[in-house]
C-alpha cells in the first residue's frame, strides 16, 4: 500500500504490517483514504480529529447551502385591487427571499367558463414582477385551478445591488408629473365642452 505521512508526504509503498508500526511509533491511526486506487492509499492520521473536522465540514457546507421553498399565493378571478396589490407585494417578498411561488387561480361555479380571466390575472402578475422572477412553468388550466410557478431571476438579482435604488427613485419622482398633467388637461377640456 501506498503511504502517505500525517504532513502528506509520500513515504512509498510500504507493507501493511510496517505501515502499522510506523503508525504506533506516530501515537497515530492508519486510515485508508483510497481503496479502489492501485495500491491503495493509507495515511497516518488521527482519526478522531479528522472524523470530527469532517463533520464540521458538512455542517458548515449545510449552513451556506440555501434552502429553497415553493411558496403558494392563491388568488380569485374576481380578486379586488388592493387584495391583488397586497397579494402581489408578499409574491415579491418571497421572490426576494429566493424561494419559489406557485401561483393558483381558484374558479368556482361558472367562473370555469372564463379561464381567460384567470389567465389574465396570471399574466398581469408576471408583468409586474418580471425584473425579479422569470415564469417556470406557464400558465396552465389543472382541474378548477389555474397554477402558475415564479422563480426568482438570479441575473437581475445579482445586478440589483449596485444600483436597483436610483431607478425606483426616478420612477416614483415622474409618476407626480405624469398625475397633474391629466388633470390639468381635463380641466381645461371641461369648460370647452359646456
């Protein structure tokens, strides 16, 4: 067998009686690192030790791994728009999060006879979440729901730090802009038409 020592010098092929000696002489455990490699490879270890950082190594790699979970927002085809809003913003929340969200449509009665409502809410939920998340699986009729699934878009996530706040700032200063413009418009065309 091939021997490796304990600062992972090569100390050669060695039989196993002697890489047994060399290890005791150590206050050391022979470990085999390589079974299936010809000669197989041993190291003279402290198994305890390395059993141990071993664990440590899992746990650590188990700590930084994300846990990701499909969250379900159910929503109706006759949903109001503060509920949407509402129901919309926590999809968001989720999305930032990492996590998955299963959207579902829920009809009931004669409701089934107008999926395209369903389909344009699903549609419309798309739309205003696309920076964020990308559709997985389409819109789809199953049963008397309509399920669609959102994941998070990791391209416009990693872009979103360095600068995701300027352009909601720009946005929200021209939307008072674009508000008075309308009504100034309309108070003009009223006294034209009476």
């Amino acid at each position: 067998m091939r021997l490796v020592d304990p600062d992972g010098r090569q100390l050669g092929i060695k039989p196993l009686p002697e890489a047994l000696h060399i290890a005791r002489e150590a206050d050391l455990d022979l470990v085999e690192v390589a079974p299936m490699a010809n000669p197989p490879v041993c190291k003279i270890l402290d198994y305890g030790k390395w059993k141990y950082e071993a664990a440590q190594r899992d746990k650590e790699s188990r700590r930084k791994a994300t846990n990701v979970q499909i969250k379900e927002m159910k929503y109706r085809p006759k949903i109001g728009g503060g509920d949407f809003d509402t129901k919309t913003r926590k999809v968001a929340h989720f999305l930032d999060q990492g996590h998955k969200v299963k959207i579902t449509i829920m009809f009931r009665g004669r409701e089934m006879a107008h999926p395209e409502l369903g389909k344009r809410i699903l549609d419309q939920i798309a739309e205003q979440l696309t920076p964020g998340a990308k559709v997985e699986a389409a819109p789809k009729l199953d049963g008397r729901n309509m399920v669609m699934v959102l994941a998070p878009d990791k391209r416009s996530r990693s872009a979103k730090p360095g600068g995701g706040d300027q352009p909601q700032q720009q946005t929200q200063a021209e939307q008072p802009q674009q508000l008075k413009q309308p009504q100034q418009q309309t108070q003009e065309e009223q006294p034209q038409e009476t």
